[in-house]
C-alpha cells in the first residue's frame, strides 16, 4: 500500500493536467481554424465571406515602410500626487512607402495623440508592476494603433514599440 499511494497521486495528478489543459485551452482565432470543412466546399465559401467582409490580412512584406518618429516619449506614472517613475518610449510606424511621408508630415498631430493614449495607460495603472507582460503590450499597441489610423488613416498597418524603459525616481 506504501508503494500503491505515490503512484496513484501522480496518475491524479497527470489525469487533472490533461483534462485541465484541454478544456482550458484556447479558442480558434482565425477562420480558417475555427471552420469545419463538411466536404462540401462551405469552409472555403465562409473563410471568404468573413475576409470580404472587412478582417484585416497582413500587409505585402514588399510594400511595408518603418517610419521612426524622430523622438521619444517621455511618459510621467503619478502616485499619490507625484511622479513615481517616468517611462521614456520609441515608436516606429509600419505602413506603405508612400504614406510615409504622411506620416512626417503629421507628426506633431500624431505625437500628440500617441501620447494621449500613453498617458490614459499610465493613468489607468497599465506602466505599474509588470509593465511589459504580453497582454499589457498589446492593449497599449492597440490603443496606439487606433489613435495612429484616426491622425494617418488605414494604411497604418502597426504601431512597434521599439525601445521602452520605466525608471524610478
């Protein structure tokens, strides 16, 4: 029985993980995943469907342009009524060569509404403990991504954050 006991608790325990990383696991994000062909072609005739219907593809690795704005922001995180720390980030835009220029052009519109969205997030805890966790980084990419198509338009493709650094004062 002394033997029996060990072996059993770890049969449970590989029995719990398995069943608890499959009904944990995670949705089909795309179409193509989530369909289930029947044979009869209707996979095909959805996936088209939802991509004509406005999903975004990624854009031509050929046609792609990175524009660095030419200086950091320089965000400050309030605690209590006083700068706790400040957060100094580089941005790059991904976008098509010609609205590259656009981009230039609209810089200090765009500055100003990227850093509108930096404040918001440092305002709502998001620079606080692990800043840099995936989830967070991409909700403040998302924000900036939105806040870059209101001042560009829709051939911004992605907003990178090239370069981030929280110091503490």
């Amino acid at each position: 029985m002394g033997k029996i006991l060990p072996i059993l608790i770890v049969l449970i325990g590989l029995g719990a993980g398995v069943g608890g990383g499959i009904f944990l696991r995670p949705v089909p994000t795309t179409a193509t995943e989530a369909c289930q062909d029947d044979g009869h072609g209707s996979c095909e005739a959805e996936v088209a469907a939802d991509t004509a219907h406005g999903e975004e593809s990624e854009p031509d690795p050929n046609n792609v342009y990175y524009v660095k704005l030419s200086k950091q922001f320089v965000v400050p995180v309030v605690k209590d009524n006083n700068v706790s720390s400040m957060v100094v980030m580089t941005l790059s835009i991904e976008t098509t060569p010609v609205v590259g220029d656009v981009v230039f052009a609209r810089e200090p519109k765009l500055r100003d509404a990227l850093l509108s969205v930096m404040f918001l997030h440092a305002n709502s805890g998001g620079f606080d403990g692990q800043f840099t966790s995936g989830e967070a980084m991409n909700d403040l990419r998302g924000s900036l991504l939105e806040a870059a198509r209101q001042v560009i338009g829709d051939d911004v493709y992605n907003v990178l954050i090239t370069d981030i650094l929280r110091q503490d004062v």
